[in-house]
C-alpha cells in the first residue's frame, strides 16, 4: 500500500470530520485527495499535528477528529501519546503514515526501518485501542472501527513512498480561517 | 475549598481570577512549583476548569494551538525554561497561522536564582520575545496579577498573537523574612 493510497482510504470513509496533517507530504497527498475547509494542512511545526488534532478533540467532544501523522514527526513527540494515554479523549483517532522514512527531507530511514514499532509504543503509553494495517482493506476496516467506536485510537499504515503530485495552498491564516468557519469555532472575545 | 493548611499567595490567586475572567476554560501546563499554586487557586475557587499536563513544552502549544482553533481561549503554563523548547511551533506554527496563545510563565534565572543552568534562558528570554515580536507583560506586584493576566488575554485573543505573562521568581517564591 503506498502512502497515497493508504490517504485515499482515509478521505473515501471522511463526512465531517476534522483533519489535521503533518507537514510534508502527508499533508500533500491529503490534499491531492480533494480539499476540503476540514483539512488542517500544517507548513512547519514538525511533530505537532497529533498534538493540535488533540486540541481540536479536546474543544469538540462530539466529532470524530483525525490527525494524518507520520512515522518520522510522530518520533519527535512521542510525549502526545503519553498524553492522550493520559486523558484519554474518546473522539480523537491517529492515522501514522509509516513510511519507515523521513519522506519529505528526501528518503531517510527512521527508526521504524529497524526495531521501533509505534503501536507498541503506542499501547505502552497507555492508548488501547490500536491497529497496525498493511494493506487497504486492513486499513479500511480499522478505520471504519475507529469513526464508530470510542478512542482514543492509534492505527498505523504501513506504507511505501507514493510521491506526491500537489501541494496545498501556501497561505496559512487562509487555511486556518477557513478550517475554523466550517468548525463554528469562530466566536467573540470576552471583554 | 483549598488546602486549609497552605495559604495561597494572592498573586497565584489573582492569575486564576484574571484567567476566569477572560473567559478561558483550559490551561495546558508543564509542571512548575509556583505555577501549580494558579492551579490550586482554579479549583478552589473557579468552577469549570479543565487541565491538561502536556510531556513537554512544544507539545503544549500544539494541544493549545488546536484548542484555539476549536473556538476555546486556553492558557499555556510554563517555566522559562519551556518557553526555550517552544520557540519553533511559536514561529512556525502560532505566528504563521495566526493562532493566539496567552503564555504564564514562571521565571528561572531572574533574580533570586540558586542554579546557574537555569541563568542563561531566564536572563535571554526577554530577549528572544522581542526578537519573534512577542509582547511580554511583567507581573511585578500581587494586586498587579488579575489585572496583567486579564490585558494579555485580551491582546492575545482579540488580536490574535502570542503574548507572555511573566512572573519574577522576586514575586512567586517566598524569600526568608520576607515574602511569606
């Protein structure tokens, strides 16, 4: 399954909820997918994705909120799934695209090209619902769980390099504003 | 009710009143001695709180980045120290998107440090916030916490940037014979 088509799985199951991509290419191949006001496209803030999606989650209890992570951002911030052990948001889900690499910087090997296994790190951390998925139809199950039943949830797609085709707008008050309408989090400051 | 046998300070009680009435709900927070007095304050005394302790500090402004984003006013809790981890998701992140961030931080380094590896962040970081353009309000007296709190969250908020509360270890850790 390359990276794209393990995305493609992700947005043919999408309705309403909120997206937040880590930079680079995952957040290139959500896009190529078709774009949409819920897709959070981050430009910099390498391993934050996961961490933001949980804020979303953590303000809207009551959508289903996705971050698009990959192998490489997550290992910078493997402290967000201690966290997320920790309070346990029931509506968050984490898709970690594994690529084994650090794609977008051009094809490094991460530490998941070896022995580290991000579920497992995932379930020590605290987290109990987890999948890791291979191919398509084992991702589209998992994921079809993870929209229905309560998280929080880490589901890893194993994936190859697809190399992605577009990128998203560069303006990111544009995509942040927009993201926000379509949430409703648009409201008055207190005085 | 608090803890009837340890007295809050009314600075610490002051941040918790002035956070109350911006209108913010959620303080992510990386452990700190004074800053856990504001949280000791907030569920003593503010009802409706919720606290997320966060691994680190750069992970704080994520979780708190993204509940701006779903319409809450939260509060970063932080040593000077953190702020230092933050600096990256500050620029690329808070700044790029226009994301606001109301910053309390407690300050190492300042006057009346005892370890010298805290010295070289706490004495810059004023420095470094006025290089990415943040503006930083200083808390230097207790009746001065509601207040400072209250203006930085309205400028953060309204105006959509980063800004920093700072509080000097001369006004959060007690000093024999003197600050009780």
């Amino acid at each position: 399954m390359t990276r794209f088509e393990a995305i493609g799985v992700l947005c043919r199951q999408l309705s309403d909820e909120p997206v937040v991509a880590s930079l680079g290419h995952p957040a290139y191949e959500l896009f190529a997918h078709g774009d949409r006001a819920l897709n959070f496209y981050t430009w910099g803030s390498m391993g934050l994705s996961t961490s933001i999606a949980l804020g979303v989650a953590l303000a809207h209890p009551n959508r289903r909120v996705i971050a698009l992570d990959g192998d490489g951002s997550l290992l910078m911030n493997l402290g967000s799934l201690a966290t997320i052990g920790a309070c346990r948001p029931s509506n968050l889900v984490v898709l970690v695209l594994d690529n084994e690499a650090y794609g977008t910087t051009g094809g490094q090997p991460t530490a998941t090209s070896g022995e580290a296994d991000i579920e497992a790190a995932a379930r020590a951390l605290g987290i109990r619902r987890t999948a890791s998925a291979r191919d398509a139809h084992a991702l589209g199950d998992a994921l079809q769980e993870s929209l229905a039943e309560a998280g929080p949830w880490v589901i890893v797609a194993k994936v190859t390099e697809s190399g992605p085709t577009a990128k998203p707008p560069l303006d990111c008050v544009a995509i942040k504003n927009r993201f926000m309408g379509e949430l409703g989090g648009q409201r008055a400051v207190s005085r | 009710m608090p803890d009837p046998t340890r007295s809050l300070p009314s600075w610490a009680a002051g941040v918790a009143d002035g956070l109350d009435a911006l209108g913010c709900r959620d303080v992510v927070y990386v452990p700190d001695n004074p800053l856990s007095q504001i949280l000791e304050a907030l569920r003593a005394w503010h009802a409706g709180f919720r606290t997320l302790t966060a691994t680190r500090e750069e992970e704080a402004v994520g979780i708190a980045a993204g509940l701006c984003l779903g319409g809450k006013q939260p509060a970063l809790l932080m040593q000077s120290s953190g702020v230092g981890n933050t600096l990256n998701a500050v620029g690329s992140l808070l700044l790029a998107y226009q994301i606001p961030a109301l910053f309390i931080v407690s300050m190492r380094g300042d006057a009346g440090e005892w370890n010298s590896a805290q010295v070289p962040m706490g004495r810059s970081l004023r420095g470094v916030l006025d290089a990415f353009g943040i503006q930083h309000l200083t808390v230097e007296r207790d009746e001065e916490a509601r207040a400072t709190v209250l203006a930085a969250g309205q400028l953060a908020f309204g105006t959509r940037v980063p800004v920093a509360c700072l509080l000097p270890r001369r006004l959060t850790v007690p000093v024999e014979g003197g600050r009780g």
